[in-house]
C-alpha cells in the first residue's frame, strides 16, 4: 500500500544550501534580534512597573464607604407610610416613615381627668363658700358697727346723767352745810338742841358720799365712753366687744382657711392640667410616630414595608451621608508600618480614568473592627492579615452626583520607607 502525501501544504523539509534564497541569513538574523528586543522591552517594563511602584503601597481592596443612619421606630404599631426608595436624596426633616399604634392603654388619662373634674368640683364648692362667708362677715361687721354706735350712744347718755346727778349732790351738799352753819349758831345762843345739830352734821356727811359717788360714777362712765370710741366695751358681765365682732373674727378667721385651701385647690388643678396636656403628647408619641431625615443624606437600605407591623427599637430604613464619603483601603499588616498619617494618596475608581486625592486618616485595628459595623461598605476579607485605612477625600464629589458609597477603586499609598524592590533584595540576601 503505498502512503499517501498532502500536496497542498508545503514540505517543512530545510532547504539545502545551494536552495536557498539570497539574504536568507540576514532574515533570521532580524527575526532573532526582534524576539530578543521583545523580552527585553517586557523585562524593562516590569522592572520600571517595580521601581516605579517601590515608594507605594497600591491595593485594589478598597471600597467608598460612608456611616450609616438607621432609623428607628420609638414604638411598635403599623407601618403605614414608607415613601423612601432606596438611592432616593432625602433633604432635612423630610418625611421618611409613619408608624401608627392602634391600642393604647389610656387609663392613666382617664385617672387624670377624674382627678382634674373633681379638683375643679372642689374649687366651685370652695368658692361658694367663700362667697357666703364674706357677705355673712360683711353683715356681722355692719351689726358690730351698729351695736358700737348704739353704746357710744347710750354712754353719752348716762354721761349726761351722772354729770346731772353729780351737780345736784353738790348742791345738796352746799344746803347741808348751810344748815349745819345755821343750826350750830342757834346750838350756841341755846335755842337749838344738841340733837338737832347732830342731824344736820349726819346729812352733810351723808351728802358729800353723795357727790363723792356720782363722781366715781361719772369717772367710770367716762372711761367706758372713751373705750366704746376705740370699739371696746367695759360693761359688767360683757365681753370686751360686741358679740357680733366676735363672730366676724371667726369667720375671718374660716375665710382664711378657706383661702389657703383654694389656692392649693388652683395650684393643684395648674398641676393637673400640667399632667394631662403631657400625657396627651405621650399619648400621642405612643399612638402616631413621625421618622424624619436627621440630615441629608441618600437612603441606603429599606428594612420594612409599609402594611408591616414593626416593633419599638426596629429598624426601618438606612441612610448614608454621600456628601461626606471616605475610603477604606485593606493593605497587608506588614505594609502599614511604612505608612504615614496625612499623607497625600492617589485613588482611583474602578472604570475611571480619572485620579482623586486623598489624604490618609487613620490606621485601623480593634477601633476600626468596633466602628466598622456603622459603616455602609468595608473592603472585602482575605486571607492574609490586614490592615484597614481610612482615607479622607479631597475632591468631594459636587451636590446632585451620583452617590460613591460602595464603589470599589484603586488606591496608591506613598510610603516614607525601603521600596519594595529593596525589601526583597534584602530578602534575598
């Protein structure tokens, strides 16, 4: 059988000397030296990419992150408005979420309120009372006045009588001591008796008792009359003022009372209006929960739907500050002591052309590992230990862009160490 043979390709056989075509030679020469140089240009492309990247840490393992605001409900009901969508800008004080509680145990209200009606009752009757008491003291007051008038009256009367009586006890004494003048000259020319003179000498003793009593008598008058124009009367067997006074300091004395119970009666019903107007707002926080945008910022994440029931300390939404983002770049642990606080970076976002400037932060470890749970993206794990770093962005981005949590990038950390380079020729040896 005889072997069959492909005409078609050429014969891959080396062609013999004298077959060869002129300047064959120079052409396999210029292809060596091509191959060469190609080698070469990628052995100096990676050397330049080594030294040039010796003063940097570069990382891929860096994401734009932000913290994140959760919003959550004071209290458990329905959640009956959700108009946030996430990637939604919300400004300020902006509407984010209603919570409504059907069921509200309101019985300290109820206590409140029959608290405050009865105050109130005790207040009117109080100040019925009050009322009553002063036009009754009014009418004891005008009865005193009255009954003092009535004994300044009868004082000036009995002044008058006594002054009467008293004159006419000095004139009787006068004629009592003429008689007895008369009677002891006669005694003395012996027409009048012994016995005759004593009489008379009786009736003038008798006489002048008169008149030293009517004096006392005026005296003690007078001295009542001048008490009755201070309004104290000095009757035997009386009081010091008319009974009418005396029922009038009482009921002075009850409207005093009386007083000091009404204002405690008003101070305690301001303090239950107090308690039920706050109750009122407790109730209402309790039945009807506003969530409200604290600050500007992007919805991040929506945790309920509206329909849901959600319990107190539940969270319903997420927000993140776009305006304010930072970036955490995850390098080797071995890699975050050559780098300096404040330095300058370089980073780029992922399908960018374009560098942004960075300064670094912080160096992360167990204070990042607590604060990380509050942040909206972390670089993700690895392996090998790491290390996280916080850079702050200069160029924020303008109001109205796009938000940039959550963008991977690139990141480019000078170092004020060895370069890399270096370090493995160090190592090396």
């Amino acid at each position: 059988m005889s072997a069959i043979t492909d005409v078609s390709s050429p014969s891959t056989r080396p062609l013999p000397a004298a077959d060869r075509p002129a300047g064959w030679a120079g052409t396999l020469r210029l292809r060596r030296v091509t191959k060469f140089a190609v080698v070469i240009g990628v052995l100096a492309v990676g050397a330049y990419a080594a030294l040039a990247n010796q003063g940097y840490v570069v990382t891929d393992n860096a994401v734009v992150s932000a913290y994140r605001m959760k919003l959550r409900t004071p209290i458990a009901g329905e959640l009956t408005v959700l108009p946030a969508r996430v990637g939604a800008l919300v400004p300020a004080g902006d509407l984010l979420a209603r919570v409504h509680r059907r069921r509200i145990d309101d019985q300290h209200m109820v206590d409140l309120r029959q608290a405050l009606d009865h105050a109130k009752a005790v207040l009117t009757a109080d100040q019925r009372q009050r009322d009553r008491l002063v036009a009754m003291h009014a009418a004891l007051v005008d009865r005193s006045e009255a009954d003092l008038h009535a004994s300044r009256d009868r004082l000036r009367g009995l002044l008058l009588e006594a002054a009467g009586a008293l004159r006419k006890a000095e004139a009787m004494r006068a004629l009592a001591q003429l008689r007895l003048a008369r009677i002891t000259r006669l005694a003395a020319d012996g027409v009048a008796t012994p016995a005759a003179r004593d009489t008379e000498v009786a009736a003038l003793a008798a006489t002048t008792a008169d008149v030293a009593a009517d004096r006392g008598q005026l005296a003690a008058l007078a001295a009542q009359a001048a008490a009755a124009a201070h309004g104290l009367l000095l009757d035997d067997g009386g009081n010091d003022v008319p009974y009418s006074a005396q029922r009038a300091d009482e009921v002075a004395i009850t409207l005093a009372r009386l007083e000091g119970d009404l204002s405690t009666t008003r101070a305690r019903i301001a303090g239950l209006h107090t308690a039920v107007a706050a109750e009122h707002r407790r109730l209402d926080l309790l039945a009807d929960a506003v969530l409200r945008a604290p600050a500007v910022g992007t919805v991040w994440k929506i945790d309920a739907i509206a329909g849901e029931h959600v319990t107190a300390g539940e969270s319903v939404a997420e927000m993140v500050d776009c305006a304010h983002p930072i970036v955490l770049a995850a390098i080797p642990d071995d890699e975050a002591t050559r780098i300096t606080l404040g330095r300058a970076v370089r980073v780029r976002l992922a399908g960018t052309t374009t560098d942004l400037r960075g300064r670094v932060m912080s160096i992360g470890g167990a204070r990042f590992r607590d604060q990380g749970r509050a942040l909206a993206a972390v670089p993700a794990p690895r392996q090998t230990p790491r290390e996280i770093i916080r850079i702050a962005l200069e160029d924020t981005p303008p109001p109205g862009a796009a938000c940039l949590v959550g963008r991977s990038l690139r990141v480019m950390i000078p170092t004020h160490g060895e370069g890399v380079l270096a370090r493995w020729l160090a190592h090396l040896m």
